[in-house]
C-alpha cells in the first residue's frame, strides 16, 4: 500500500512536470517526447489506482491507455511528422522566459481557482490545481505555437489532464465513458491527422498563420 | 424502437463506406431515410404523444425532453439524405462526363460514397447523443460529431474548406474538453460529499440539493463553455460561419440544424441538476448573456455578409441565441416559444442551406452579387429559400414570428424591460438583414447574367461542353433527389403554423415542463 502510494505521487509529479516542459520546447520531437513520457506515466498511476482500490476496471484502463496513449498514437503523430518534412519545430510568438513566466502564473491561477471552489469542504485543492493548471498550460501552448502539428499535441495534453481529472478527482468513470472517450481522442488525432495531410498538400506548410483566408 | 433505429443505421453507416456503384449507395440512402422517418418517427411519436419512455441496452433512454429534440433530427435528418443520394448520384454523372465546372473533381483516393457513410455516422452519433441517460456518454457522442462533421467539411479537399475544417476541429475539441472537466467536476462534487458518484442527471439532479454549491457552479461555468462553443454561442463562434459555409450543401443542413440543437440539449440538462441545486439564478443569467451576445453579433454581422451561405450560418447564431435567451428568461411561456422556435429553425434552416446549395451550384459562387435573379435561373431552389428565409426573418405565417413575439413577452413579464427593447431593435435588424438579402438574391436582376449569354451566343466562345445522353440522365436523376428532399422540407416547413394548435402545442408544453423553470 505505502509502496503503490509513493509511485502515485510520483507518477503525479511527472505528469505535472511534463506538461510544464512543453511550454519551453519548439522541436516537435521534444514535445512527442513529453507526451509519451507523460502518457507512460498516467498509465502507471492508473494501473497503482487500480491495484490500490482493488478495482479492475482502472487496471484495464490503464493498459488501454497504454497501447493508445503511449504507443499508437505517438507513432501516428511520428508518421504524420514524417510526411509533412518542411519544418521540425514550430514558431514562437512568444519568448522562453515570457513563457515560463505564464505557466507559472497560470499554475498560481488555477490553485486561486481550485481554493475557491473548495472554500469550506474539507478536500485538499492540489489535485484540482494540477488538472486546471495541465488544461491552462495545454491551452496557453496551443496559442504560442501556430503549427498544425503543435495545435494537435496541445489538444493531446488537455486530453491527457482530463483522463488524470477523472482519475483523481472522479476516481475512474464508468468503464465505458473511459473507452468511449478514448476512441474520440484516436478517431480526433487520426482526423487531425489526414486533415494536416491534406493542408500540407495545399497549402504547402502547416503553419497555421496561413489559414487566414475566411475572415468575417 | 430504439435498438432497432440504432442497429439499422450502424449497419446502414457500415455497408455505406464499402466502395460500391452509385445505384447501391443511393438505395442505402433511401433505406436510411425511410428507416429515420418510419422507425425514428414511430418512436419519438410514442415518446412525446404517449410519454413512454424508451430504453435500449440499459444505457440509452428517450424521454419527452430527448424524444423533443429527436423529431427534429429525424424530421431533418431523412429529408438530407435524400439530398446525399442526388448529390452522390450528381457526383458520379459528373465524373463520368468530365463536366468540371460543375462539379470539380477530387483528387482524393476517397471514393465519393465514404460521405454518405460519414453522415449516417454523424446522424448515428447525434441519436446516441439525444438518447443517452449519462452526461459522459451524451459528451462522448458529441464530441464524436466534431471529429465526423469534421471530415465531412474538409471532404472536398479545397483551401477553405480545409482551413475551416481545422478551425472547426480545434476550436470545437478544445471547448468540449472544459466541458468534460466540468462533467467530472460533477462526479468530483459527488464524491466529496459522500454520495455515490453518477452522471445520470436525473440521478444527479435528485442528489443535486447535497452538493457543494461553488463546485457546482465551476462545473457548470465549464459546461457551457464547452457545449457553448460547440452551440455557436458568441463570442465563442468564431468556427462556426467558417464550418456552415464551407461544408457540402447536406454537412451544413446537419450543422445547423441539427448538431447545434444537440449542444443545447446538452446544456439545458446539466442545467436541471443546477436548478434542482437551487441555483438556477446562474444557469439563467448565464444562458441570458450567451444569448443576448449571440443576438447581438449576428444581427449586425448578417447586414454585412456578401457570401450567401455565412449569412445563413449566422442566422443560425441569432437563433440560436434565442433559443437561449427562451432559457434563460426561464418561465413557462418563454421556454414554450424556444422549442417552438427550436423546430421551426431546424425546419427552415436545412431547407434553406439545401437550397442555397443548389443555387451556389448554379452560380458556381458563394457570392450574393453573382446570384441575383435567381428565381428565372432555378426556380425551384430560388422559391424553396424564399421560403426558408421568410420562416426565418419571422414573416407573419410563420411561427417564428410568433415565438419571437413570445419571447419579448415573456421578457417584459419577467421584468427584463431593458432585454426585451433591445430584442426588439436587434430583431428589426436581423429581420431587415435577411429579407434585404433574400429579395436581392431571389427577384434581383443579375446584368452580368444577360452579358454573359450574350457574349456567349455573338461569339460562341464558351458553348456548354457536349454531354453524352446516359451522363445527362444520371445527373437528372441526381436534380430530381436534390428537388425532392427540398419538396419534403419545404412541405415540413409549410406545417410548422399547426406547431401553434391544439395538440402539438400542449405535447410541447409538456416538453417544456421537463426544462426548468418550463412547468407550470
């Protein structure tokens, strides 16, 4: 028990971490990186939740997580970078510091947040922190960076601080809510992903600056 | 009823995406349809006329509120897939006689069939939605939509139908996801309280009066943000004039009509779980600012639009916005005349987008100046918007004129003075708006139109391309199912007065009871 606990923590701590890190990085590489150490390590904590409550349904989800988040979908996103070869990293409109700088604050925002809505109840609010800060920063990181490809693993790690609000602060959804949620999230990225095929073939860049036509 | 309508379609959505002869996917087209209007109709009959509730597999169940909204897609949803099976038929005579400017070609490998697949997917994904009895699963099918309907808008492959797919996909996936936070916010307030976590909202609703008030609320903050986004709420809507104008006539029928009403429906049962909370005060001034701001913007947007089909994307935010305004002012009759204004918008906005459809193929434009005149140059398409757009402007006959007279009514029983003159003046404008441009595209006369048949006839330059006689029939054909599905809508839309009678009107009193604050 003490055991499974500690690795919670942890998996916790490295989930938060990594969601930060995206914010400094532009190479797409880095940023996949980030989401599959990420995804490796909400599957972790889902397994320890199952094993911990005793419940099987977190141990099936967390090898569904496993193979989707961690494996499949990373390599889909890795053959969509290999097809759209005319750039590996994404334009900043924003610099490092200024970034880190809007984390932060953006992780003291949701702790004002989550203290509110907890005022009174006696629940500790760093779990719901965590998650508003993870969905704050996915967000924050999809406006900075103007790439298709960057805009769709922002999306990524929103989704992934939701499956970690449902794990921690729900304690597991019905098994098939998790499920169906997970088919949104491959039927979404592999959507996206032919959709970044085709602009790519169009427009000749995935820069999403260019797409600017309709207006009005 | 309600296993059967899910099964059919799932196989039907299946067998579609097989590549096949043209002939095969418009009889699936019409099986689907009839399926929809036959099974779907007997089924939400028994729901709203006999108030049974239906329940399929032990998750799904359709009660008045879900059976309400279900007619409106069934009623739509048939009369679009006759529309899929011209345009697919239209399609392949086309790509058999070369005709490009018609119909330009697509460089895809992606037979033209996998459409009709992905709109019964769409149409699937929306009866699942409505038919649900868990906010998960409801945010699961809607979410699904995003990804379908996505496809669909980005199917022809063209800059801006690309540009507006990503837009739409982004923008809608990223507000969903507040929503589902909001969702397991609710679990989450269940679970801190010591009650057993659900999301079944009549379930929700019952333990509603045990949560603890701020969390709730936070939830529900991102629950209308989320759905609101995806509802084409302003200042949330800036996908939606990109997505509704850009997707193939039918997509955007389906956008408007249909999927917009689901994002409410969504809304307005997380609502009933704040309301039996005590707090309905929230959800009221929240679905009044969404409203009233949605008005606002599309009224004055509409004035200026010069692309045919944006106009009517948004007209569909005004509508939209009243729908929530009809919410949000919250009592019997105010939410009487946002069902009845529910129906007719669905009604006369997929009328209205299949037959600009017709008449942008025609002008081979989105542009109004490039359509004047179009009642010599296709009168049936011409006629059947002059329809629609009356149904929507609120022209006398039409319901919609009474429903808005309902809602100002009912703003001025509530003591909202200031909200009811401004509707007032905003509605002048929108209604100003629309029948300006409508007069111009249906009576106007088009200079450009005669000087082109003139050059055409002096000089023979640009003589129509020969079409050999079996390509000329098939793409008859595909005109007579195009003609027909807007006959049907046209017919519905020409109903829609009795909506304000006896029968029809107590049934959707009694849908109105179900939302709160509707029941008397």
């Amino acid at each position: 028990m003490e055991y499974y606990s500690i690795v919670a923590t942890w998996m916790g701590t490295i989930i938060l971490i990594s969601g930060f890190l995206t914010v400094l990085f532009r190479r797409f590489w880095n940023i996949l990186a980030c989401y599959r150490v990420q995804s490796l390590a909400l599957a972790i904590a889902t397994w320890t939740a199952g094993r911990m409550t005793g419940s099987s349904h977190l141990e099936i989800i967390a090898y569904v997580t496993l193979i989707v988040k961690a494996i499949l979908i990373p390599a889909w996103i890795r053959h969509v970078l290999k097809r759209i070869t005319t750039r590996t990293e994404a334009r900043l409109t924003v610099g490092v510091a200024f970034s880190l700088f809007s984390a932060a604050g953006l992780l003291l925002l949701s702790h004002v947040v989550a203290s509110r809505a907890l005022y009174g109840l006696r629940v500790s609010p760093e779990a719901l922190t965590e998650v508003l800060a993870l969905v704050l920063i996915g967000l924050f990181q999809m406006m900075t960076r103007r790439e298709a490809v960057t805009q769709m693993m922002g999306i990524l790690f929103i989704e992934n601080a939701l499956t970690l609000a449902a794990l921690q602060l729900a304690k597991g959804l019905p098994m098939i809510i998790e499920l169906g949620i997970m088919l949104d999230v491959l039927i979404g990225i592999l959507a996206m992903g032919i959709l970044v095929y085709r602009i790519q073939e169009q427009f000749d860049t995935t820069d999403t600056a260019h797409l600017s036509t309709l207006q009005g | 009823m309600l296993t059967t309508l899910i099964t059919a379609l799932t196989i039907f959505s299946g067998v579609a995406f097989l590549p096949a002869p043209v002939v095969l996917s418009t009889a699936i087209a019409l099986l689907a349809s009839l399926t929809l209007w036959g099974v779907g109709g007997s089924l939400v009959w028994s729901v709203l006329v006999n108030g049974q509730m239906q329940s399929a597999w032990g998750i799904f169940y359709l009660d008045r509120l879900g059976g309400f909204f279900l007619a409106v897609l069934v009623l739509v949803g048939g009369a679009v897939l006759l529309n899929v099976a011209g345009q697919l038929r239209t399609a392949a005579a086309t790509e058999a006689g070369h005709d490009a400017a018609a119909f330009p070609k697509r460089a895809g490998e992606v037979p033209m069939s996998a459409s009709l697949g992905l709109t019964l997917l769409f149409l699937l994904a929306m009866i699942l939605g409505l038919s649900s009895r868990n906010l998960g699963l409801i945010w699961v099918c809607v979410e699904g939509t995003t990804m379908i309907s996505a496809l669909l808008i980005g199917f022809e492959h063209q800059r801006a139908a690309l540009e507006a797919a990503w837009k739409y996909i982004i923008l809608c996936t990223v507000g969903l996801s507040f929503s589902l936070l909001g969702l397991i916010l609710l679990v989450y307030a269940a679970e801190i309280s010591g009650a057993v976590p659900t999301l079944d909202p009549v379930g929700l609703a019952f333990l509603a009066p045990q949560l603890p008030p701020t969390v709730l609320k936070l939830a529900f903050l991102l629950v209308l943000v989320g759905f609101g986004t995806k509802a084409g709420f302003a200042p949330l809507h800036s996908w939606l004039p990109d997505a509704h104008s850009q997707a193939p006539a039918p997509t955007s029928a389906l956008l408007s009509a249909v999927l917009l009403n689901c994002s409410v429906y969504a809304i307005i049962r997380t609502a009933g779980i704040m309301s039996a909370a005590g707090l309905g005060a929230d959800v009221r001034s929240g679905m009044l600012l969404f409203g009233f701001v949605s008005v606002l913007f599309a009224a004055l947007f509409l004035l200026v639009q010069h692309d045919l089909k944006r106009m009517l994307a948004y007209s569909s935010i005004e509508h939209i916005g009243l729908i929530s305004l009809g919410i949000g002012i919250g009592t019997p009759l105010s939410i009487f005349a946002a069902l009845i204004h529910t129906v007719t918008h669905s009604l006369a906005k997929a009328l209205a987008f299949l037959s600009a459809g017709e008449m942008v193929r025609t002008a081979h434009s989105h542009d109004m100046s490039r359509m004047l005149g179009m009642l010599r140059r296709r009168p049936a398409a011409a006629t059947g918007f002059s329809l629609a757009m009356t149904g929507l402007a609120g022209l006398p006959p039409w319901p919609i004129f009474a429903s808005e007279l309902l809602l100002v009514w009912a703003a001025i029983g509530a003591g909202r003075l200031w909200l009811a003159m401004s509707l007032l003046l905003l509605l002048a404008i929108a209604f100003t708006g629309l029948l300006y441009h409508t007069v111009r595209v249906v009576y106007g006369d088009d200079p450009h139109h005669h000087h082109h048949h003139q050059h055409k006839d002096g000089l023979g330059h640009q003589a129509e391309p020969e079409i050999p006689e079996t390509v000329a029939t098939k793409r008859e054909s595909g005109l007579i199912w195009r003609d027909l599905s807007m006959a049907v809508l046209a017919l519905m839309v020409i109903a829609t007065p009795l909506l304000l009678l006896s029968p029809a009107a107590e049934t959707i009193r009694a849908v109105a009871a179900v939302i709160p604050g509707g029941g008397l």
